[in-house]
C-alpha cells in the first residue's frame, strides 16, 4: 500500500522504515529538511508540503499523522480534512486525547473522510521489535488499512500462545487491535500509559529501597551493598516481575549503577492525567496510578536515586532526555 507519513521523528521515521522494509510505499514529510533527506535516502517518495504529500498520493488517499499531541496534531488534522476528498483516511497515531478523536473523526465524517486513531507503542525500539497498536474507527476502514497494521506489527514472535482464546480476534496476537469506533484506539492507549507510570514507578521505589540497605543510617551489622544490576539482571530471568521495563532497567543499571548521567526530574505526557481523569468521571479508585503520577510531580522539586531510575527507563524505551525544571 502507498501512504503519507506526516512527522518524520524518533517514531514516524521507526514505522516508515518499518513499512518501507515490509514492501509498503512512504510518501514522508517533515519540516525538518534533515529527517526528510534521511528517509527519502531510506527508500521513501520526499514530500516538500503537506499539499505535496496529498498529490503524490492516489485516491482514495492515505494520511498518517505522527506529530506531539495538541497543537500541531490539531493544525495538522484540521488542513488535511479541509483539503482531503471523499474516501480519504486520515490516521492520528501521536498520543492525542481520545475526546478530541471523536470531535475530530465527526468533522472529518462531514467531509466524507474516515478518521483513525492508532495508539502506537512501542518507542524507538519499535523498527526493530514492532509496534503495538491499538485502534479506533470505523471496522471496514480499519480491515482496509490491515496491511498496513500488520506489517508494523511484532506478530507473533516468541511469545506463547495464549490458551483459550477461541472465537476471539486473532489480531490482538500480533500485536494489534480494533479497539471500537473512533477514539477508543487512544482511549486504550492511554490507560495503558497511565498503568505504565505505576509499573514504572514500582521499580523505581524496589530498587531505591535496595539502594538504601547500604546506607550508614543502619545499624553495621545490618547494611547490604546489593549489586543493583545484578539484581536487575537476575530478575529478568524467569522472575514472576520479569518485564521489557525490567529490561531497561538492568540496561541503564550496568552502564551505570549510580545513574549519575540521568537528571531524574521526570516527565509526564499527559496520558498519565488523562487516565486519572477519566478513573474519576467512571468513579474508579486508581490509587497506585494516581501516587505514580504524583510522584513524578514529586521529582522535579525533591530527586531521589529511584526517579533517576525513572528516567534511565524513560530514556530506553522513548529516547525522552530529562533536564531539571
């Protein structure tokens, strides 16, 4: 299939690559002159404009938006529908609140352009390892754009193969799935962001607190100087806490177990609030995804040894560099 990717960053390049690799066609553009170069010299159709991409595009016309959440995704979104044609798709695979999804795929429809929203993690490991997905929008768009998803996919890989599963779609064992109509690709992504914050969080306080049995606060004959990537590494093998976060883990821990070269004042995107707000609007109790939230708000005025570990973990799977605030 031939298709636009607009946003040629750390993930729309890794999925056009991936696309590019997999005998899909890429039409990139970006503002940046430099990440467009590189992907064309990767194989991609380069684009000079947003209305450059449209015409090097056949109807019905592919557009996939991978640009931050809010203003630019918006802008960008905005154009495309006013200048797209009937039939058209427009996919959203940034980390967009899903209440704007639905706003935006009701102006598109208007129009006659399908409107899709694709939660895409996988960071910058994905050309590599392959992007989960989870999608929302119309399901005869979505079985459309299959080859497309599929390719991007892990498939499936090494991992057993979950017993039972019956009648169930065989996607979602790829690594992708039809989540429901338009918004719920984002909706499922961003809770999945705000469980990531508590998973990441729960390390980080494990291993401070093994940090802190060395410390000269104990009693001597009580302290333990743990090898921190030893325990990281052990615990990756065969450990019912085994996880790709415990993975960065114990790669950030054995370049550097102190974790002096991370910042630790950690970020949010935004997802992490999202999550909270819609556990309230459901009357959900979500106490550890709401505490791993307020940590990291924590972390950028007090920094302790396990928010650097938040960072190490942040780095690896999305390339995100900290700085204090």
């Amino acid at each position: 299939m031939r298709l636009a990717m607009i946003g040629l960053g750390r993930m729309g390049a890794g999925i056009s690559r991936r696309l590019i690799e997999h005998g899909h066609e890429v039409v990139g553009y970006d503002r940046s002159a430099d990440a467009v170069k590189a992907l064309g010299d990767d194989g991609a159709d380069i684009a000079t404009s947003l209305e450059d991409a449209i015409a090097k595009l056949a109807a019905p016309r592919i557009l996939w938006v991978m640009l931050p959440a809010g203003a630019p995704t918006e802008d960008t979104v905005t154009a495309l529908t006013a200048a797209l044609s009937e039939g058209d798709i427009i996919i959203d695979g940034g980390n967009s609140f899903y209440k704007d999804d639905i706003r935006r795929a009701k102006a598109a429809a208007e129009r006659g352009v399908h409107y899709v929203d694709v939660g895409t993690s996988g960071g910058v490991w994905g050309l590599e390892r392959g992007f989960c997905m989870m999608i929302g929008g119309d399901e005869g768009v979505v079985r459309q754009l299959d080859p497309i998803f599929d390719a991007l996919a892990p498939g499936y890989g090494t991992v057993p193969r979950t017993p039972d599963r019956g009648e169930l779609d065989p996607r979602a064992e790829k690594g992708y799935m039809h989540a429901g109509p338009a918004g719920a690709g984002h909706f499922v992504k961003m809770v999945h962001n705000g469980i990531e914050y508590g998973l990441m969080q729960a390390y980080a306080e494990g291993f401070d607190v093994l940090k802190g049995k060395s410390s000269d606060k104990l009693a001597e004959g009580e302290r333990f100087d743990i090898s921190l990537p030893d325990v990281a590494e052990v615990w990756r093998r065969g450990s019912v806490i085994s996880s790709w976060l415990l993975d960065l883990c114990a790669i950030g821990l054995a370049k550097d177990n102190m974790l002096e070269h991370y910042s630790g004042h950690v970020a949010d995107s935004g997802e992490g609030r999202w999550t909270i707000d819609a556990a309230m609007e459901e009357a959900v109790p979500v106490n550890v995804l709401s505490a791993a939230l307020f940590a990291r708000y924590r972390s950028r005025v007090d920094t302790t040894f396990g928010d650097k570990l938040l960072s190490a973990m942040r780095y690896g799977f999305g390339g995100h560099v900290e700085t204090p605030q």
